[in-house]
C-alpha cells in the first residue's frame, strides 16, 4: 500500500469513528437527562422523583445496557438506593456491560433465539408490577425488535425466526420487517405501554431508521401503530413470500384483517396518556460528527444523502457518480468529503459471506475500477455504527483506488464474482480492507464516507 493510500485508509478511519463517538449511549443519555438533587430533568420536561414511589428501567437494543449503565451514573448512589427497585434490558450477544442494579441479558439478533423470548416475557413479567406510583424508564434502541420476539400464539419462535429470515433475504425494509413483526408479537405496537399502564413512563430511543419513526424504532414498544394486518399481508405479496412464510403466519394475518384479531394500538388508546418517547441520538449526529473530523482533516464535507435507502448495489454506484461528477468539476472544489447515512437492503441472489455495507463497498470498488483515471481520486468506507454488518465480525469495509489490485484475485472478474455470490466478506478480508471495530454497543444505521481528492 502506497503512502498516499495509507493516509487515505487512516483518514477514512478517523472519520467513521468520530461518526461513531458521536452517537455513543453515554453521551446522549447525559444530554437528555440530568439531576439536580432530588430533580430529574429529561429533555424539557421535570420529574421530582419525591412523587414517585419506585423507579423502573426496562430496554432492549443492541445499545441497552449501555444506555442503562449511564443512567445508573446520572442516578447516583442515593437515588439508585432509595427509587430503583428493579431493572432489565436485553442486548445483543456480546454487547453487555456491567451494571449497578439494572439486570443484564442477551439475545441473539437479527434473527431471534429462545434468549429472547425469555427476555420478553421477563420485561412484560416486570411491567405488570408498575403502578401509578412509579416511574419507568425505557431505553430502545436499533434490535430491539429481533431482540424481543414474544409471538401471538398459534405463531411459535419458530414461526417467527422463518419468517424474519425470509423478509431479510427478499431484500425487504426494516419499516416493512418491523409492521410485520408488531402484528405477531404482543411485547410491539405499543403493548409494552399497555403493559406498563398506568405509570409514568419515559422511553429513550436511539433511532435504527430512516426517518425516526417512533412506531418503527424497535417495532415501536411504547408508541401508537397505524400499520394494520392487511399492510402485513400486502408486504407478504410485494415479496412473493405468502406461499414461503409459516401458513401459521398467514393465518394469524388474516384472522386480523378479517376483525378477529385486535389491530396493534393506535394513539387514541389510553395507555399512552402517560408515555412520553424521547429520541436521544440518531444518523444525523453520527453525520454531524463525521463532518466535524472531515473538516479538521481539511476536506470540505457534503452530506449527501442523510436518508440512504435502496438496493445496495444501486447505492454505491449513485455515490460513486456522484464523486465522479466532483472530479469532472460539478460541485465543492477538492478535497471534499460526501457523506451519507441510512440503511440499504440487499437481495440475496448467492450463498457467500457478508452484509449490506461490504456489498455496497464491493459494487463501488467495481464502479470505480471501470470509471477511468479520474477514480484513482476517490477513496470510501461504508459502516455499520452497530459495528455489525450482516452475519459477519465486521462492520464494513474500505475502498482505495487499489482495491482491486491488492486482491490475490488480481482482477475485476474475480470481484465480481464475489458480488455476484453476495461474498464481499471474503473479498475484503483478501485486500486487507475489512474494518473490524468489534461491538460499539450503539446503533443509528449506517454511515458511508467517500473523500475526493485532488488531481
């Protein structure tokens, strides 16, 4: 690797994790809530914790326990020893921290596992106790949905698992994964607010989707569902998938389009008269952080897309052109930094290893292999903040004009080969340009970093 790409792949680097930093639980939860005394301050609303008899703190997401930890800190010792009476979050495999007197449990994700029902049931267990006299606390963040399958009986674990496989390899969006999961659940679509009714409850979210919509973000457990059953079976169609996912899944649908079933709650229900839902951290800090370490780096950055969405694949190249067209002198003068955030989908088309930002970072490297001289300008990390892409121990990968070059395949059939068998993961750990950041325990989609440097 030359020097000049080395200083690229450290800059790319630097700018990911500031991306990263700036979404951490810690800081957010620190934003959002402060004490003063025996005084709660959470956003713009006060809580004197003397009208309460007991505080509850019930999460899931993959930044849970973390979001958790630091509200323990916020709390301090006397108020954890005199309100806290009981707490649970469940998190995904290996993103548990040490708590004080919150309980910790796993799960797996994004297909869920029988952890998870048992944490569902345990979080809806401890709901059921909560009074008018207490105060709960929800922390949500992105997973949280696969994380807490509690399915509407007929539909067993099993059902759900198949079905949530089948909707991640058509390429379906989390909004359309998430409406389906509120209607076989009865931890989603606001029945965790049911549950807790009728205490005060305070829901803190780190936002997973485009757009922060509180009824998507982890299916939404505290907030109000206008999606219905019939939207359910619509999506089912859309896909093909009425004739592959479990007939008993089908037929719990249909029993609800028909009225058998109660629709999720709507934001007439009762229950969330005293549901307040926070969101706390979301791409737009992650991008917000990511600009900040572009500029100290002396490129002039471009948010490009704060809404990424789409085909992988389609993505990459919209991008790429982009960069292109900024060296062919449409746009902010080199060097330039574009970002962009959001959550692409990928159709499963092979059997090979990765997930949605290392096939974006393959279809790029392949764009820009074909794009001429003017490419060896253009350099791109695509990451996931979670610090998971797909089935894999990564969280992306990088693009360097030499990408290709560095593959013991040598060339470009080899690379698209490997796009072909959706096995970027394989591709990238040959060129040495997998990024590995293990865990962050934190969430807010995706972030993609192209730099443009001069001629």
């Amino acid at each position: 690797m030359t020097t000049v790409h080395a200083a690229r792949r450290d800059h790319l680097l630097a700018i990911v994790n500031r991306a990263i930093e700036a979404v951490a639980p810690e800081g957010a939860m620190r934003k959002a809530v402060t004490r003063d005394g025996d005084v709660l301050t959470v956003g713009k609303e006060r809580y004197d914790l003397n009208d309460f008899e007991r505080i509850l703190v019930l999460g899931a997401g993959k930044a849970s326990a973390a979001m958790a930890r630091a509200l323990e800190d916020i709390l301090g010792e006397r108020a954890l020893a005199r309100w806290l009476h009981d707490g649970l979050v469940v998190t995904k495999y290996g993103h548990g921290c040490a708590l004080g007197r919150v309980r910790v449990t796993e799960a797996a994700h994004p297909v869920p596992d029988e952890a998870g029902q048992r944490g569902a049931e345990a979080l809806l267990h401890l709901a059921a106790t909560a009074t008018e006299r207490d105060l709960v606390f929800c922390l949500v963040s992105g997973g949280a949905s696969a994380l807490t399958p509690a399915p509407v009986p007929p539909v067993t674990l099993a059902h759900k698992q198949e079905t949530t496989s089948r909707l991640l390899a058509c390429g379906a969006t989390i909004d359309e994964i998430n409406a389906i999961r509120k209607h076989l659940s009865a931890f989603k679509g606001g029945h965790l607010a049911k549950a807790l009714e009728p205490a005060t409850v305070l829901t803190l979210i780190i936002s997973d989707v485009v757009g922060d919509r509180l009824d998507v973000i982890g299916s939404g457990p505290t907030a109000p569902d206008d999606a219905t059953f019939a939207d359910c079976l619509d999506i089912l169609d859309r896909y093909g998938l009425g004739g592959a996912v479990p007939p008993e899944v089908v037929a719990l649908l249909r029993a609800g389009r028909n009225g058998s079933l109660p629709e999720t709650l709507g934001s007439d229900d009762p229950c969330f008269a005293r549901v307040r839902n926070l969101i706390i951290a979301g791409n737009a800090q992650a991008l917000a952080g990511a600009a900040e370490a572009a500029r100290e780096l002396g490129y002039s950055p471009l948010v490009m897309e704060p809404a990424m969405q789409g085909e992988a694949r389609q993505v990459a190249s919209d991008l790429i052109c982009a960069a292109m067209g900024i060296c062919g002198g449409n746009g902010p003068k080199p060097p330039v930094c574009l970002l962009a955030g959001g959550e692409t989908t990928v159709t499963l088309r092979g059997n090979g290893k990765g997930g949605r930002n290392q096939e974006m970072a393959l279809a790029a490297a392949i764009r820009l292999h074909e794009s001429g001289p003017e490419s060896g300008r253009i350099s791109m990390a695509c990451v996931g903040t979670d610090g998971t892409d797909g089935p894999t121990d990564a969280a992306g990968a990088l693009v360097l004009p030499d990408t290709l070059g560095d593959c013991d395949a040598t060339n470009l059939s080899a690379a698209l080969r490997h796009l072909a068998d959706n096995d970027a993961y394989t591709f990238f750990t040959a060129t040495g340009t997998i990024v590995k950041t293990g865990p962050t325990r934190t969430n807010v989609m995706d972030v993609a970093v192209i730099l443009v440097d001069p001629a």
